[in-house]
C-alpha cells in the first residue's frame, strides 16, 4: 500500500495525518501512523483534495489552434484541477447523442484528468435523447459558439431536465437587455452586456425553472447573486474577483459576461466571505493572441484560467482574507456535489484525488509555467501558491511541479 503523509484537510480541519491508498488509488486508510511499501512524506505541507472545476472549455475537437487536451488538462492538473467538466461549444457542438458519444471517443486516452463531459441540447425532443449525456449546458445569449436557445426551447429543456434528474448548468444574460454601445474598451462591453442582462435572465429563470436542477454560470455581480432562484446553485470565475474594467488588458480582457467595476468586484469578494456562492469555476475559455490582437468590438470573448484558479485564491487563503474551508468547499466539495460525482472530499474509499501545497510558497504567475496552448494569462505577475504535487486516484500526475502522467483520465458518471 502507498501511504501519503503530511497535513491533510479531514473532516473539516488540518491534522497531520497518513492516508492509506489502495491499489485502484482509492483512499483506504486514514490514520496518524501508517506504514506501508511506498511511504511518501509531505512533512508540513497541506494535503487538500484534488478541485473540481466545473466550467471548461478545452476547444478539443475542432478549436484546437486555442487549447487541445493533452495540453489544457495538463495546466489543469499544474493548478491543482483533478477532475473538470467539459462545455460542449466545441466543434461540432455537442448537441445530439451521437455527438457526445464522438465527444467521448474525443476524450478517450487524452486527458490527464477525469471528466464529466456536458451536452447542449436545443429542444426538449433532443434532451430525452441524450440517454448518456451527466449534465447539460443551455445559453440564454449568444457567446462563443451558436448555441443560443429563446425562451420557448428553454422552457421544454428545462421540462426535459426535470424529468431526467440531471443537473443544467445556465448561461444566464438576457439579450433584450443588451445595449448597442461602440465598444472601444472593457468598460464599454459591460455598458453592452449590462448586470441588468444577468439579473433580467436569472428572473424569468426563477419563474419557469420548474423541477430542473438549475447551475447558475459565472455569476458577475451582487445584483445577479440576489436574483439568483431559490434552490438552484451558482458559481463566481476568478477573473471576476480578481480583475475589472480598469484593467489594462484590451480584448484580451473581454469575457461574457463581461469584467465589472472594481465596486462590484470588491462586493463579489464580500459575499464570496460570507458563504453566498457555491463554487468557484474558472469558465477557462482560451483564445489565440492572435484572435485577441483585434480592436475589443471585434475581439472573441473568454479567457484562460484554469491553471490559476487554486493558486490565485490559496495565495488570497495564505493571506488571511478567506478561510481555508471556504476554499476547499467552493473549489473541491461543493463543485462536486453539484455534479453529482463521488470526489472533492478526503474520505474513506474516495478516489485519492489529492493536491499538496506549501501555502508559503507563493510566486508570481508567469504564461509559460502555466503550459497553455495559447501561450498566455490575463494573471500574469500576480501572486499565487501553486500545489507542487497533485495525484489523481494515488498516481502523481504533477510531479515537483512537473507534469508526470498523461491519458489517464476516466470519464464520470453522475448520479
Ligand atoms: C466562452 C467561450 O469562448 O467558449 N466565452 C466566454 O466569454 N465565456 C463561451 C461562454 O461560456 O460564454
Ligand atoms: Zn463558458
């Protein structure tokens, strides 16, 4: 048996402790001593289960001049990610089981994380068809991708997800609420997608919601947080909590839904700390430089993030300003549990899904240890405190900071 030791996050709080893992990578043992064939000591770094990220974009099949997924799961798992869900806005986009099930074979032997794969389907016909699809993806409004659906199509979707149990994650921004603004900088594309598009959306949501299991995606403001339906979860990008309008980044700042005002980022933090959003998701949605060196009105939307999602928020952890449950519920547990999927937790026979990270260790983010396929980070040169060793299923897949296994991703079911 392989025994990790070092000071692990159980039941809520760091004790220094040995986990057991058994052959299948599963946690079998967890103790204050263990012994075992293989003994690897971690001294007095955590031990902090494996996050959960449940808003992808690996551009694989069809985009992958932007990412591909050897490459984006392997900067996941250099940021602490062991298990990802997979938007379906690829090319072509997931809409049909047959398309999914092209998806799956996509995905097959390529990813160096596991995976739950969404489908996107646009009537309620289609969505009783997609027997083997985990989760669903519907836009209100049109982003990268032609996958918008009105209101009609939702309304049967949302039926359909009902009936099926499964969880449908909402890109929730009204259109009508859009403004026709020149868009010549991020300022502008907010005026273009205004906070009253999200809330105007997650309002007509909590009307027509139904029995589905509603996700909210990347929730960018307060206003929207209070809109929220009761009963359905949402999650907060860490580009909305760590940048805004005033940043300098051009169209490569651009996103839907848009950066906000340092105002309602500074909100989005305060709510964050008092336990209002579920989970943290990065919405990593690459885009070459050479897409993004356009004028902003012309520039594609979305922005790479994956790979700095942990370390960004274990910095901010480090620093005193969130609590370390805090951290690991809304990157690890709660991400989980909103999936559906049996990870996000160090217990007994869960997978050991693990990551290990000296919380004093913090650096500057810098593009190329990041791997990206598009090369760079709207993070860049900020603090963050990266894990130096992630396992998925008790196999190291980051190695003293280095990738050290590929193709070893499963495909999840969820419940
Ligand atoms: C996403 C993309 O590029 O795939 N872009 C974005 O701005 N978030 C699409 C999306 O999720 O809206
Ligand atoms: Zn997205």
């Amino acid at each position: 048996m392989r025994v990790i030791r070092g000071r692990v996050f159980f039941r809520g709080r760091l004790e220094a402790l040995s986990l057991g893992i058994s052959e299948d990578g599963k946690i079998a043992a967890v103790k204050k001593a263990l012994r075992g064939d293989e003994e690897v000591d971690h001294g007095d770094a955590l031990i902090l289960p494996g996050c959960v990220d449940l808003h992808v974009h690996m551009r694989d099949p069809g985009l992958t001049q932007k990412e591909d997924l050897p490459s984006g799961t392997r900067s996941a798992a250099i940021g602490g990610v062991t298990t990802i869900a997979e938007m379906p806005n690829t090319v072509p986009p997931v809409t049909s089981q047959t398309l999914y099930e092209r998806k799956v074979e996509t995905f097959r032997g390529r990813s160096a994380i596991d995976y739950v794969l969404y489908a996107a389907p646009k009537s309620e016909d289609a969505i009783t068809r997609l027997r083997e699809a985990a989760a669903f993806k519907a836009y209100m409004a049109e982003s990268t991708g032609a996958l918008q659906i009105g209101p009609k199509e939702l309304q049967g979707i949302l039926r359909g997800a009902a009936v099926t149990g499964k969880l449908i994650v909402v890109h929730a921004e009204d259109p009508r609420q859009f403004t026709k603004v020149k868009v010549n900088g991020l300022e502008d594309h907010s005026t273009a997608r205004p906070k009253a598009a999200e809330s105007s959306a997650l309002r007509w949501l909590a009307s027509n919601r139904g029995k589905a299991k509603v996700h909210i995606a990347h929730v960018t403001c307060v206003e929207a947080l209070d809109a929220v339906p009761s009963g359905a979860t949402c999650e907060v990008t860490p580009h909305h909590l760590f940048l805004d309008t005033s940043s300098t980044l051009g169209a490569r700042g651009k996103v839907n839904p848009p950066l906000r005002s340092p105002a309602d980022r500074e909100a989005l933090w305060d709510a964050f700390r008092s336990g209002r959003i579920d989970a943290i998701a990065s919405d990593h949605a690459p885009h070459t430089l050479d897409e993004k060196s356009v004028p902003v009105d012309e520039a594609p939307a979305g922005l790479p993030g994956v790979a700095t999602s942990f370390p960004l928020l274990m910095r901010r952890t480090r620093a005193g300003e969130i609590g370390l449950e805090s951290l690991v519920g809304a990157t690890a547990s709660r991400p989980a549990e909103i999936l559906g999927i049996p990870k996000g937790v160090i217990e007994l026979g869960r997978d050991a899904d693990l990551i290990v990270v000296d919380p004093r260790a913090a650096q500057r983010v810098r593009a190329k240890r990041l791997r990206y396929k598009c090369g760079w980070t709207p993070f860049e040169d900020m603090e963050a405190c990266f894990p130096h060793t992630v396992y998925l299923r008790g196999d190291p897949v980051i190695d003293d900071g280095e990738p050290a296994a590929e193709g070893q991703g499963r495909l999840l079911a969820t419940r």
